[in-house]
C-alpha cells in the first residue's frame, strides 16, 4: 500500500480526490482542486492536460498529467501547478508533505530569526524514549524556515548544527540579520503524559511585559 501524500495549499490541508501519488521522483497533486485553491482558472483540454491561468499574473500554462482512470481528475506534477499557480513549492518526503504557497504581502520580504533552543551540551528535555528537545527544535525550525521562505519571508536560523550557543550569540545572529521578529522554539515537558498543545509568549509593548 501507497503512503499517504498530505498535500497543503496556502497553509490549508487540503483532502486530495484523487490522492496525490509519487511516480518517477516526482510527486503528483489533482490539478483543477489544487489550482483553484491557489486563485488560478483551470479549464481541460484533453484528456492528459489542462490550461492553468492566473489571474495575477495573466500568465497561461498547459500544464500535462496523467489519470489513475479514465473518469478520474488529472494528476499532474506538483512543481508545474505551483510554477502555473504562481506558487512556491515544498516537498519533505521524509515526512510525506508536500506544500504549494503563494507568497503573502505581510510577509514578502521581512527578515524572521528562528531560534531552535538549546544545542550540543544542553540537550534539553528529553522523553523516556524519544529525542532530545536540542533536535526537535532544531528539526521545526528548519521545517519553518522552509514555509516562510515559501511565503516570500527572509529567515535565518540562529543554529544550524547541534551546538551549544549562548543566549548573546542568538541575539547577535538575529541583529546581524536585522530580523524584525525572533522566534524561540522549544519543546517543553508536563507530568501528565494526557496533556497536548501549544504555548505562546510573546512581548506585550503596552504592557511592558
């Protein structure tokens, strides 16, 4: 049995009818459902390609394929939708995602610093059987820095490798990058093993706090 591919669109996951499959290296999404989700015109020509428009651009693309059957929706490569789509694309096979994005204004440009905590000689916390928190966090910063790259964002991590950094040296990196957010990411840890969920701190300016 075929692993599941999950396919995200403009950071919605989307249920892909026909399921996206991986053929040839390549990974290949349903063109007229993924298209349409990135604001582009889709109309079929014939029976193994379609005319993509966007609408943004006004830029048309035949963009070929194939079917898993006759009557089924036109799978074509997932990098050609994005090009036709205006889309920047990310694929992780190691974690069976595939990711299509259109750059946001919001963030076109703007420089983010990721900072994965702990490293090297700090391991963090650690489960009874899972990693260590350094290369969890380490392992969703370079996933992030991926996504906001996609959204046309310019980030920086503030560790690449498993090394022990001093608090000064992550702010140094993120001013030396002129990043207008930094981003702390961590993996922490409760007594009760039911617990799930996502913490967020941030610095309220009217606050002061």
């Amino acid at each position: 049995m075929e692993e599941t591919i999950r396919v995200i669109v403009n950071g919605v996951e989307i249920d892909p009818e026909p399921p996206a499959q991986f053929r040839e290296e390549r990974v290949l999404v349903p063109v007229r459902q993924v298209a349409q989700r990135l604001g582009a015109q889709v109309r079929l020509e014939t029976d193994a390609s379609c005319l993509i428009l966007d609408p943004r651009s006004g830029r048309t693309t035949i963009v070929g394929g194939m079917r898993p059957d006759p009557s089924a929706p036109l799978l074509a490569p997932a990098e050609r939708v994005a090009a036709a789509g205006g889309a920047h694309l990310l694929w992780a096979p190691e974690l069976g995602v595939v990711v299509l994005q259109r750059p946001e204004a919001a963030l076109a440009g703007r420089r983010i610093a990721l900072d994965p905590g702990h490293g090297g000689s700090d391991p963090g916390f650690a489960g009874p059987a899972g990693p260590a928190e350094k290369d969890c966090n380490l392992e969703v910063a370079r996933w992030l820095h991926g996504l906001l790259r996609l959204a046309g964002a310019r980030p920086v991590l503030t560790r690449t490798q498993d090394r022990r950094c001093s608090v000064a040296a992550r702010l140094r990196r993120a001013a030396a990058h002129g990043a207008a957010a930094l981003v702390g990411i961590h993996h922490n840890s409760h007594s009760d093993a039911a617990v799930r969920g996502c913490e967020t701190y941030f610095y309220h300016s009217e606050a002061g706090q």
